[in-house]
C-alpha cells in the first residue's frame, strides 16, 4: 500500500479551460457548464478584486499575508482564493506558515481568447 | 412638456466596461463592482450557451425565434437574453414581432482584454 503514497494527488475540483471563441460556434452544454465555473469565479466583486490583487502582485504570486485594504477578513481572503483555486484560475504553494497563490497564466489566456473575436472575412 | 418626449432614455442597467489587464494593477472596488456585473453574466452555463448562440449565429445576430435545443422554454430564453442586454454584453432591436440581439464587440473586447496578461519584461 505504501507505494500508492507517490502516486499524484488528483484535484478533481480544478476545472479545465476549453472551447474556441464564443463568436465561432455555439458551446455545447458540456462545454458551458465547464466554462460557465470559470466565469462564476470572478462574478463576485471582492473575488474579482483579490483575483487582480493576486495577478498584479510583485512577483506574480500572493498570500494573505500580502492583502491588505478589501474591506473583509483573513478568513473570508482565505475562502475566496480557495474559490478561485478550485475554478483553476490560481495554483497554490504552501511554504512555511503561509499558502502563496498565482495565477494559472493558460487558464486566464484560455478565458481572454474564448472572448477574443476572429476577424470576420 | 413634449419636447422632453424627443430626449434619448438612459438606460441605467446596462454597464460600460473599463479597467486596465487585471495583471497590471489592482482593481478598485468601484472598479470591481462594476466588472463582476459582466462576468455574473457569463456565469450561467445556459446564459452562457445562448450568448454563444447569438455571438455566432450567421449576420451576427439572433432571436428566441432562431434558438432551439438548449433545453430551456422561449421564456427561459427571453429572460437570459434580457439579462445578458442589462450587462452590457448584447444589444437588441424590436422588428416586428420579434427582437433580435447582438454581441456588443466592443464589450466582448473589453472583457478580452481584461483576461489577457501583458508581456512582462
């Protein structure tokens, strides 16, 4: 049994980016229901604002440690960057005390293009 | 009193974009609020089938009449669309019997652009 303890740890909440430009064809329901998690991620206020503290950070990672001046508290900072963890939109390291986040640049250049217009002929 | 009749109607529901990349600086929270509001709009998996819909129906825009097969009543559909037009992201246009809605390219970009990370030196 003990060589299942190296085996990856899968995150069955983290949500995969899909799906070519929304003006190219129409999603399937599948392919919404997957991106539709994305887009929840950051159709809160405060979650949208910890999601920009987070990616304009020095350094391009932050911690709770490192945000200040949301008008909430430690605890509701920790649950919001969880949140955005579980839609993909962060990655996270634990190192000592502290859970540093950032942003999953393919994730956030997957959402950009998906709103992204071809150029029409 | 009738010259007032000719002024256009606001209509304050329906939101501008604005906001710099969110990897270059955070957003404020007035700035938060108001961006939230689009991505809400792209939260729902049915919303967000149906604004694929219109994006890329042939001439660019579609009514209830051009929609079938998302498993939701003409009802359904008329209240998503109304809530996609409140924020911001479709226009509409009454022609006889039916209002037909369109992508605001405009706005779609703004959202684009939003998600999409500047080059970092």
């Amino acid at each position: 049994m003990s060589n299942a303890l190296s085996l990856p740890v899968l995150e069955p909440d983290v949500v995969e980016p899909c799906c070519p430009p929304l003006t190219e064809r129409p999603l399937t329901a599948e392919e919404s229901e997957r991106t539709a998690v994305m887009f929840k991620a950051l159709s809160d206020p405060v979650r949208l604002r910890l999601f920009s503290l987070v990616a304009s950070h020095p350094g391009g990672e932050a911690c709770v440690c490192d945000i200040s001046d949301v008008g909430v508290s430690g605890p509701t900072v920790s649950f919001h960057l969880k949140k955005l963890k579980q839609a993909g939109l962060l990655a996270s390291e634990r190192r000592g005390t502290w859970v540093y986040y950032r942003v999953e640049p393919s994730v956030l250049a997957a959402m950009g293009a998906l709103l992204t217009s071809p150029v029409r002929a």
